[in-house]
C-alpha cells in the first residue's frame, strides 16, 4: 500500500493575537467578519479521517503559529499521526509574504510541507468523512480519482467575464468556481473546467511541486495576496487540470459527497431531517457543512451529538 498523507487547513479566528494581526491588515474594522471563525470543524474533520480512513499515514494541520484544542490531540501528536505545521515552513524563502489570511495562498505551497507523502488528499476543516473509505477512493495506481463535472470556461461565458468584472471593482468575495476556471486555462483548457465541490481533494506533490519549478512566476502572482483576489486561480484545481491533461485522473460524479449551504438559514427541524436522511444512507461518504460557525445554537449542539455519536470508537 502507498503512503497517503491528508492536509487540512485551520485557523482560529477568534484568538485575540490572530484578530489583531489580521486587523493590522484590513482596510476597514468591520472586515473582520465570521468566516475566520470556527466551530470545532478541525476536531470533526481529524477524528473522521482517523475513524473512516485509517490507512493514512499522516495528517497534517496547516495553521499559522496556533494549535488547535480537542481531546486526544496531544496523544496523536506524540505519535506522529497528527503534525502541526506553521506557515512559515512552507513559505520558507518567500516569508515576505507573511503574514497571509488567504487560503489560495497558503492552497499553493501545500506541497512543501516538509516528509509530505507524493499521494496526499487535502481537506478544508468544514469537510467530514462519515463512511468508510478505501485508498481506491482517492488513487488507483499512478492516477488520481477527481469528483466533479465540466462547466462552460468562465473566459468564454460573456455573463461571467461580466460578473467577475463588477466582483473585482466592487471588491466582493471572488467566485470559488471562477478560480477553478482560471486554473483551467492556465493549463490549457480554454473552452471548460473540472468543476469541483467542497470535498476531499487527491493531489499528487510531485506534479505540483514541478510545475511551480517551472513557472516560478506563477507561484509568485499567487502567494502574493493576503487576502483573496479576483486574479487568483484555485491552486488545488490546478492540479486536477494538469492531472486530466497528462491522462491521470478518473473522474466521478459528486454522488458520495452532502453538501449542507447556508446552514445558518436552516432550524432544528430541517437539520435534523437532513442527518436522518444521512444515516439511512451507506452511499454519502463525504458531508461538507459550511458556514457551521454561523448556524443557531440548537443546530450546532444537534450536529455536534449526531458527529461525534458517528465518530465514536
């Protein structure tokens, strides 16, 4: 069996050193919005891995100088199974661009995470398995198995180049599927792109890692940005692309994957349909909840039972 090793970006927003170092940056106070925040997600989403894919060697917490707190973490640290890495490792030689607030930054120099597996899924903290998974699910022999679909290229679609215009002047959140459209033409994809979802995503280090050799520039335009931008491209995305290009990915439709939006618009009633449904199903290995930090607090406490209830040994 290969090694395959899981990376999960984390950060906690409400630590008073974080807010203030972040403040330092914002162009307004009231950017500091709750996105930042958690609600307990890396705790779910490492004790999922362990429960439902023991076979990885390895997870890795990306964090910028913090540690997360949940019980057992110190014991799977002191065992190598569980390793915090801070982002000055990984931006080792480019620190001027510390610090950063920016997922697509830190996304992009994931690969130099250092005795990082050449087979890695990396997982944002708001992803959870929740059935079990098999190395097959991620990579079957040199390729990597992609969950997602063919869209029209944002480059091509006139209401898109539009959108994205008005996101950009406007200074609005840029689109997670326009950054994947922009990996795609950067490798070569003019006319679609793989879309994704909010998922597990197989990467392949060396690919990666050889490519930014080879565009360095690229690499620069990328981590260059303390916070999201417009002129960004997905650099998980941009992986899956190049994997397609050179014929090593299988490709699958999102049928395993929950996604839960807008948890915050949901009330007990509705949330706890939608885990019933859950659990009379063995098909959904992978439930993607956003926005938990700003559900009620009867709906959290109901997800928080119904996980930890799932992940118990």
């Amino acid at each position: 069996m290969r090694s395959i090793d899981a990376v999960i970006t984390w950060v906690d927003g409400s630590d008073k050193e974080y807010k203030k170092k972040i403040e330092k940056h914002l162009t307004t106070s009231t950017n500091y919005k709750k996105q930042y925040l958690q609600a307990n997600e890396i705790e779910y989403c490492v004790k999922s891995i362990l429960k439902f894919a023991p076979f990885v060697r390895r997870i890795f917490i990306v964090t910028d100088n913090q540690k997360p707190s949940f019980r057992g973490l110190e014991d799977l640290i002191l065992s190598k199974k569980v390793k915090l890495v801070d982002h000055k490792e990984i931006f080792k030689g480019y620190e001027k661009y510390l610090p950063t607030f920016n997922i697509r930054s830190i996304d992009a120099v994931l690969h130099r995470i250092e005795d990082l597996s050449e087979t890695f899924v990396y997982f944002n903290d708001d992803v959870f398995l929740i059935n079990k998974i098999c190395e097959e699910d991620w990579f079957v022999k040199n390729k990597a198995v992609l969950m997602g679909k063919w869209a029209t290229s944002y480059s091509i679609n006139p209401l898109k180049v539009l959108s994205e215009t008005f996101i950009k002047l406007l200074g609005l959140r840029p689109s997670f599927n326009a950054s994947q459209s922009k990996a795609a033409n950067i490798s070569g994809f003019k006319k679609e792109y793989f879309k994704s979802y909010h998922t597990a995503r197989p990467q392949i280090k060396s690919l990666i890692k050889d490519f930014y050799n080879k565009n360095p520039e690229t690499l620069i335009d990328q981590i260059k940005y303390k916070f999201r931008n417009s002129d960004q491209f997905m650099p998980y995305s941009l992986c899956w692309h190049l994997l397609i290009k050179e014929n090593r990915a299988i490709i699958k439709e999102a049928k395993e994957l929950k996604e839960i939006k807008q948890t915050q618009n949901l009330n007990a009633k509705q949330f706890i349909s939608i885990l019933e449904k859950l659990d009379d199903t063995k098909d959904i290995k992978y439930l993607n909840i956003q926005d938990l930090n700003y559900a009620s607090k009867d709906v959290f406490m109901i997800f928080d039972k119904w996980i930890r209830k799932k992940l118990k040994d």
